[in-house]
C-alpha cells in the first residue's frame, strides 16, 4: 500500500529512438508535482541496439523477442537500482509494436519487458504495462503523458493554452488549457501523434553512415529541402484523420524511399522538414492557438528540425528547459506520475488523449515477493 500524501517516484523510459534508457524522480501525489529530483541515463551500445532493431515489429513469442526483452530488463534494473530513495517506480518497456487499430490481426500493443521481473530485482513496487487495458477499451494506448504534461504546466505557472511537443522516434503533442480544474476535465487537454520525427532521420544516417543520428542536426544544415517531397509526405490519409490518434514507430517506413535518390545532406533536411510539417499539420486541430510550443525529446537538440519548426508554427517555438523543464527526462518522468496515479486508482487517460471511450488508470501493479 503506497503511503498518503506525496511519494518519490522513479519512472523510467526507453524510447522509440532506441538511444538507451532514461530514469527520473519526481515527487508527487498523483495530482500535484512538488519537486523534481535527480535523473540518470543509460545508453544503448550499438549491438544493443541492433538487438531491438531486429525486434522492432515484432509480437510476443517472436523469433528475437526474448533477447530484446531480456535486454530491456537488464538495462533498466542497472539503473534503476542506483535510485535508492525511489518509494515506487513507473516502467513502460521498450515498445516494439503497436497496432491500436487492428490492421495486423486484434488490436493490440506490444511493449517487451516484465515489470515484476524488475520489482524482484529492485524490491520495489513497479507499475507497467500501462498501454494494454487502454488498447483494450478501444483506445488508441498514445499518447500516455498528457496528464503528466498538464500537472507540468501548472507546476511552471503557466495561465494560456500551450502546446508540449515531444521530438522522440515519433513525435507527439499535447495541447494544454492550464486553467481547467484538472486534466479530465473537458476542453483542458487534446493529444495526439504528429508524424514521425527523429527514427527516419536516425534511420537514414545509420544506413548511409553507420552513425546513430544527426548530431545537431549539422547534415540537414548543409542540405536543401525537397519541398515537393515533403508536399508527398503530406498527402499521406495520417494527416486526413482527426486526433486522437496514434503511430507505430515503422507506420511511415516508406518515406524513406522518397530521399533514396537525394545525396546524404539533402535527404536529411527533406526527413527533417517532414518531421516539422507534420507538426505544422497537427496543429490544424488545436482546438484554439496556443501562446508557445515547448519542445522536449532528442528534437530539440537538432538545430535544423527547431528552424523548421520555428519556421512553420504560427506561434514561438522554444526548448522546454525556458519553462525549468528538462527536455531529456520528461518522458520519463512523466511514468514515474504517472505509476503514482496508477496505483491510487487515478486516470492515465481518456476521450480526448487517446480516444478511449471513458477515463481509464492503465496499468499493472508488481511488488517484489
């Protein structure tokens, strides 16, 4: 039984961009943030990452997936094991899956790793698998870190809708009303996947140069953007759709294909401008202009993708550090939120987050013994 009152929680999260692990402390009680505490990170090797690669797509009981799975524990119980004073941690896994809408067989989702493996490690309470019961009742199980996003924006002071824009694998939006009572309540928040952002890019240099990303985005700098391409990404039925909604890390695969014929740079500025008009795109569906979009994730750092943004946004375009967030960490920090909610019996999600018919607290409580 978790303690009254505000709690030391560890979430951690290994995103789609496959570059390691991320692990923060917040200090909450499910509603409020109080604090924010100290973080830590684990990368990736590069056999590592080939090892979940090679899963990416993959089901449970799928040649590959047990490795991955293993990896996954091992990497996280590291360490989360150096967070001694976490009273209850938040474990989302490495997603190598997802299909909310059932074009590959049932509608499911497939995050690889067992939380109650990693509470027996840590001797601690752990909450994961916080996607399946939203898939379940017909949600899209993404976005999962609006409510986070809104506790955020009322911890920053912030009193004009604002969008929170994460630039991981895939990138993904939360519109937020902080004057709303709470994030349940109706009109406070809108969510949603963009497009792809950074897994095409990570993808074409680790095809074309061996490497894991764009280093600040330096390639794309140096190239021109084939805006006809980027007018044929656009057209893609995604865009067509209304949010909530939500995407697997390989659904826009083919648009690697666009670029197979540009030199290098020139396709990772065309990549990099599509990852920016797809948010311009989404933005179509706010349900009013917000005063600024605060960037988080690994986007951030590209200077290429945040000229893009500045460049097609209507609104100013910054890092979410200007706001005393931290870009890297958010994600992370949003599990360990949202593993205090989970085990008070608090909503992780609902209608206008990822269009599950009523509000849902996803996830499973493991404790070690």
């Amino acid at each position: 039984m978790l303690k009254a009152g505000p709690v030391w929680a560890l979430g951690a999260m290994s995103g789609t961009s496959l570059d390691g692990v991320d692990a923060g402390l917040v200090h909450t009680d499910g509603v409020q943030i109080f604090d924010f505490g100290r973080h830590g990170y684990r990368a990736f090797s590069e056999a590592e990452r080939g090892v979940l690669r090679r899963a990416l797509g993959c089901w449970p009981d799928a040649p590959g997936v047990e490795e991955a799975a293993e990896l996954v524990e091992t990497a996280h119980a590291e360490l989360l094991s150096q967070f001694s004073e976490a009273e209850l941690v938040g474990f989302h896994g490495q997603t190598l899956a997802h299909d909310p809408q059932g074009l590959q067989g049932p509608r499911r989702t497939h995050q690889a790793g067992n939380g109650t493996v990693l509470a027996e490690v840590l001797g601690r309470p752990v909450v994961w698998d916080f996607r399946t019961m939203d898939v379940d009742m017909g949600g899209q199980g993404a976005p999962l870190v609006p409510f986070f996003h809104f506790a955020c924006a009322k911890w920053a002071g912030l009193s004009a809708p604002v969008v929170f824009l994460n630039l991981g694998g895939v990138g993904n939006v939360t519109w937020v009303d902080p004057r709303a009572p709470g994030p349940e309540a109706p009109g406070a928040v809108l969510a949603f996947d963009t497009g792809p952002a950074n897994a095409p890019i990570n993808d074409l240099i680790a095809a074309r140069q061996g490497g894991s990303c764009d280093e600040g985005g330096a390639l794309a700098l140096s190239g021109q953007v084939d805006d006809a391409l980027v007018d044929r990404f656009l057209s893609h039925p995604y865009f067509l759709k209304i949010p909530p909604k939500s995407l697997d890390r390989n659904d826009f695969r083919e648009i690697l294909k666009f670029v197979d014929d540009l030199p290098d740079a020139d396709a990772a500025a065309t990549l990099t401008a599509c990852a920016a008009a797809a948010v311009a795109r989404g933005a179509e569906h706010f349900p009013s202009p917000p005063a600024a979009v605060y960037v988080a994730g690994g986007g951030r750092l590209n200077a290429a993708l945040m000229v893009e943004l500045a460049r097609r946004m209507a609104c100013p375009v910054a890092p979410i550090e200007d706001i005393g967030l931290n870009g890297d960490m958010l994600e992370a920090q949003a599990f360990a939120y949202l593993a205090v909610r989970v085990a008070r019996g608090l909503p992780t999600s609902g209608p206008s987050t990822t269009g599950v018919a009523a509000l849902v607290g996803g996830g499973k409580v493991s404790r070690p013994g």
